[in-house]
C-alpha cells in the first residue's frame, strides 16, 4: 500500500535522500530507443543542467545524479534552516530564477511583489525547502520539452518518485555509490572516468582539470554543503567508487574491467559488506536505508511494526 511520504519527510529537519523519477512512456527519456529506432541521448544534457541550475536555487546540496535511458537518480540534501535564514528578497530572487517571466524587467517587477507580500514569501520559503517541489521544478519542464519534440501531450513521468531516506554518513556513501555505479551495472560505460552523465564523472573531469580539486573535501556539485557527508576527499571518493565497482558481482552486466587502476576502500567494512550494502540500495531497503538498529529506531519512530528492508539490513548484520 502507498504510504504518505510526510512519514519520512520533516520539512522542519535537514535530511538526506536519494531520489528516482522514471519516465512512463514506451519510447525512452534518453539515449537510442530500439522500439522507435530514435536517439535521445541529447536529453540527458537537459536533465544534467537542470539538476544543476536546481542545486543553486533550492535550499539544497546535489551529491550525486545519474541520467539513465529511462529514469534518473539524485542524491540530496535538504536544508531547511537555510531557507529560513534568507531574507525576504532572497527568497524573491530565487523564486523568480526558478519561474522567470517573460523579460528581465518583468522578472524585477515580480520579485519585487512577491518580497511586498509576506504570505507568498512564506510560502516560497517552504517550497524551496521542499524535496517534492524540487522533484517537481525537475520533472515538469523536461516534460513540456521532450513533449514538445515528439509532438504529443499527456504524461511523460510516473505519477510519484521514489524517494528514500538515508539516515547515516555509511548509507549516504552507499546510496551515492550505488548511484554513480548504475552505468556501469548497466553495461553502459566500462568505468568511472567513461560514466556520461553522471556526478563521479564530474568529479573526475575537475580532478583532471585542477589536481587540487583530489585533495579537497568531497563537496555537493552545486548547492549548499553539508557537514554530514562522509569525511573523505574527492579523490577518495572516486577511488572508493571505482573499487566498488571491481567488487560487484560478475553476474551482473556491466563490471569494472580488472586492467584498470585499483582504488583503495576507505570504510571500516569487509568488502564483501560493502558491496552488499551498496547493492541493497536498489533492492534491499525501501524507504529507509541505514543499519539494523537505525531502521527499527525509525520504525518506532513513525508508529509501524516494521520497515522493508530490516530483513536485509539484519542479513548485512550476520555478514
């Protein structure tokens, strides 16, 4: 049974979450659709550059994202407390940035009559502290846009995004890993530095770009940053994706090819947990990602008996 997401999501809290939207149509959101025989590749730069241009509106810091042929993933963090520290002309100006009008006079005109009015202030405070506005700011113009192009109307996104909450600097990593790594288990790119479209690969263009970016601390790619990321570097970052990707399971499709450098893992973990545990983001856990105990204590937390994926995380515990 679908679950109000107001359970996980406190507006008042800074959280956490990795987010999938998928695209509901037969034809693909990107890249070459064998049905259509037609290529949508160049859409992945319209979601890439609005995840982005998002991160520098909302009151948010964009870890991680990954534009696949039909869905795309985003790891995020929220933060309330900041949104609520802008002033009223902020709060304008980023409003009209994420809904311009027509001119750059218009645009001055509108801010201005948002900051006279204290309750449309209020309310565009909220929203841009509001994951399912920014799932919303994503989703709706990629689909005005790509509706466009094929000349239909109608819908272009499944109705609701799956959004997970992750409750610890481990299951953050995870997720972000997991996320990065989705091309790869897909067969699509053979390692890191060939990922299109994806955060590490932005990491790793910066690294080649300033060596001094290797050494800096891992950072959101646009956005506010948040001081309950995992410590490590951009360059142990990568190296830990890398590594993670040599240890998934050759059963999968797509694997890192064992001629490319090694990467060091930088966790307290056997290996063999850790893979388990990034692989779990897709398909053990649910709604909640964390540790046994983390996810009972969130399960009371909330008022039920359980939460899907304790069997896993209790699996994970026995490793």
């Amino acid at each position: 049974m679908t679950q109000p997401r107001r359970q996980l999501v406190d507006p008042t809290q800074a959280q956490f979450f990795h987010l999938i939207s998928r695209c509901v149509r037969r034809s693909w959101l990107c890249g070459r659709d064998s049905y259509s025989n037609k290529d949508f590749e160049h859409r992945k730069a319209w979601l890439t550059k609005r995840i982005l241009e998002l991160g520098d509106i909302f009151a948010t810091g964009i870890y991680t994202f990954a534009v696949m042929s039909n869905h795309v993933h985003v790891v995020l963090h929220m933060h309330p407390a900041t949104a609520n520290a802008w002033s009223n002309e902020e709060v304008a100006h980023r409003w009209v940035r994420l809904y311009p009008a027509s001119s750059l006079e218009f645009c001055a005109q509108k801010a201005a009559a948002i900051v006279k009015n204290s309750e449309l202030v209020a309310t565009y405070r909220n929203r841009l502290a509001d994951v399912s506005w920014l799932m919303k700011s994503l989703s709706e113009p990629i689909a005005r846009r790509a509706n466009a192009e094929d000349k239909v109307t109608g819908r272009f996104w499944e109705g609701r995004f799956k959004c997970q909450l992750l409750v610890s600097e481990k299951s953050i990593l995870a997720a972000m890993t997991y996320v990065d790594l989705n091309p790869v288990r897909a067969d699509i790119a053979k390692g890191v530095s060939t990922s299109s479209y994806t955060s590490v690969k932005m990491r790793h263009h910066q690294i080649r770009k300033n060596a001094a970016c290797a050494s800096q601390h891992l950072a959101p790619l646009a956005g506010i940053k948040s001081c309950n990321v995992p410590p490590m570097t951009e360059a142990e970052y990568i190296d830990l994706v890398d590594f993670t990707g040599r240890e998934m399971h050759p059963g999968k499709r797509g694997v890192i090819k064992i001629d490319e450098p090694k990467a060091l893992l930088r966790l307290g973990l056997d290996k063999n947990h850790w893979t388990m545990k990034v692989k779990g983001v897709g398909s053990g856990y649910w709604r909640v990602v964390g540790s046994l105990e983390e996810l009972i204590e969130k399960a009371k937390e909330i008022k039920q008996r359980t939460l899907f994926g304790i069997g896993f995380a209790r699996f994970l515990k026995n490793i």
